[in-house]
C-alpha cells in the first residue's frame, strides 16, 4: 500500500497542474466589434441670386443712379426721385434779368447774353430723414425762404405703372417772417426705363396774391405743373416744364421752362430758358413776366446741383 503512494502523489500533481494550467491561459482576444460609419452633413445649397432678385434689391437702393431721373427737380418743379436716408443734396438757381428780346442780337452780344446784368439766385439744401422722406430748405436773394418735405407713395413697378409722391412746402417772404404761402401737391411720375421720364403734378398754393386778402376774389391758385425729362446722350438730356394755372389767382402768362442739361458723376448742370423768375411754388404760381403789349420775355439763366452720396 505505501509502495504506490508515490504513483498516487505524482498523478494528483499532474491532474492540479492541469487544472491550473486551464485557468491561467490567456483568453483569445476578442475581435473589434464594427464601427458605424462617420456621416458628415453636407451643407444645403445656396441658392443663387436670380437677376430678377438682384434687379429689384438694385431697384430699392436709393444710392443707385436713376438714368430716367438723375435729379431731384426738373429746372423748378419736383421730381419724384428719392433721396437716400441720412444723404443730402445742394442745388443753386440763377435766372439772368436781362430779356433775351431786348434789343438786337448785337445788343444782346455785348451783354454776353445777359450775364452782365443782374440776377435772381437761390440756394437750396435737403436731406434724406427716412427711406422715401425728405426735407429741404431753399433761399433766393428777394429774402423769400422755402421749406419743403417730400415723401414717397408707391414707386413704380411691373404692376403699377406710376410713381407717386407727395409733396408739402410753404414760402415765407422777408425772411420766413412776413406773407406765408403754403402748398400741397402730388408727384406723378412715369419712367420709360432708361430714357427718361414724364411728369404731372397738380399742386395747390394759397396766398398767392400779393394783395391783403380782405379786397382780392381770389387768394389761392391750383397749378397742373407737366414736364419731362429726355435723355439723349448717356449723360446729357433735354429738359422742359410749364406749369399752367386750372384755378384761381393766375396772373400774367403761364410760367414755362426748358433747359439742356449735362450729368458729370454726382453733379448736373443746366442751361436754362425761362419766362419767369419765379423759383418757389408762391412765386411759380404768380406767373411769367409779360410786357406791356402782353408778350413774354425770356430769360436765360442755370442750375447746378450736387448730390453727396
């Protein structure tokens, strides 16, 4: 019995050798379990501008020139043109007083045309105080001020033909502080793309008769101001207004204007004709000049005016 103890010992150490061997192996290691691919976001399209929309944002833009309409006037009427917000304009007047029908075209040489007589001029400011508003001040050397507002109604578009604006000023002579004529009026205006523009603009004035209005009929004057404006070369343009008296105090002949104008960047100069030296809305309603027989007489004269923007 003790003769097979050592068999026994040696085969209960092999067996718990074993058994160890087992759980001490290492393990395979586990295959990587698979990743889900990365997905990046494509960004959307951007939609590219149509020239339909870059047309119409161009449109909005007031800083944008308007080959139909450069200026804010047409030689003494308003235009519809829209001064950009916080941007202003200047704009001087000067009519000759010297007839062009005085005398012979010698006489008329050795004035050099009128420009060695006297002259009635005005200075004008406005600015822009809202997208479509604007505000002005006007003086001419009689003392007689001006002050002005316009805004925008509608523009015009592919389904509305016109554009419409409507206009306030009042004058006030000595001045601003003696005989104040206000006014109030609509701007109608009809673009023809870029080849100019046409213009009708019932406007009514009171206190347009000088006299005290406890001994006149008449106190008060409704003008039909109709002008336009032709562009014939890409900066030049044929210019001409008259603006007829449909009720009222109507004085003297109807006041009317024609001027050939020239654009160079954000200025434009005029050579004006007219027959009258009326510059403010009072003075325009108060007619043109006549002679005794009745005829008119025609002066020359210019505008120049500046926009900063």
């Amino acid at each position: 019995m003790t003769r097979h103890l050592p068999t026994a010992l040696v085969l209960a150490a092999f067996v718990w050798g074993s058994v160890a061997s087992a759980q001490t192996a290492p393990s395979a290691p586990a295959s990587p379990a698979p990743t889900a691919p990365q997905v990046t976001a494509t960004p959307p399209p951007v939609a590219a501008e149509t020239p339909a929309a870059a047309a119409t944002e161009e449109e909005d833009d007031d800083t944008v020139l308007d080959r139909s309409q450069p200026d804010f006037t047409l030689i003494n009427l308003p235009t519809g043109l829209r001064l950009p917000k916080w941007k202003s304009a200047f704009r001087v007047t000067h009519r000759f007083t010297r007839p062009l029908g005085e005398g012979d075209f010698g006489d008329l040489a050795s004035d050099l045309f009128g420009l060695d007589s006297g002259a009635v001029i005005g200075l004008e400011f406005r600015i822009g105080i809202m997208k479509g508003g604007q505000v002005g001040f006007y003086r001419t050397n009689d003392r007689t001020i001006q002050l002005f507002g316009q805004y925008d109604l509608k523009q015009q578009s592919e389904s509305f033909p016109l554009g419409l604006a409507a206009y306030v000023s009042v004058d006030g002579t000595d001045n601003f502080t003696d005989s104040y004529s206000p006014a109030l009026g609509l701007i109608v205006t009809r673009e023809f793309n870029e080849h100019g523009a046409l213009y009708l603009e019932p406007i009514w004035v009171n206190n347009t008769n000088p006299k005290p209005s406890e001994i006149v009929d008449h106190n008060d004057t409704f003008l039909l101001g109709v002008g336009g404006r032709i562009r014939i070369r890409p900066t030049v343009y044929v210019v001409g207004e008259i603006v007829p008296r449909v009720n009222g105090f109507d004085p003297g002949s109807t006041a009317a204007s024609f001027a050939l104008e020239k654009r160079v960047g954000g200025h434009a100069f005029q050579l004006v004709f007219s027959n009258t030296f009326g510059l403010t809305m009072a003075q325009i309603a108060r007619g043109g000049v006549q002679n005794l027989d009745g005829s008119d007489n025609w002066y020359m004269g210019f505008n120049i005016s500046r926009k900063f923007f």
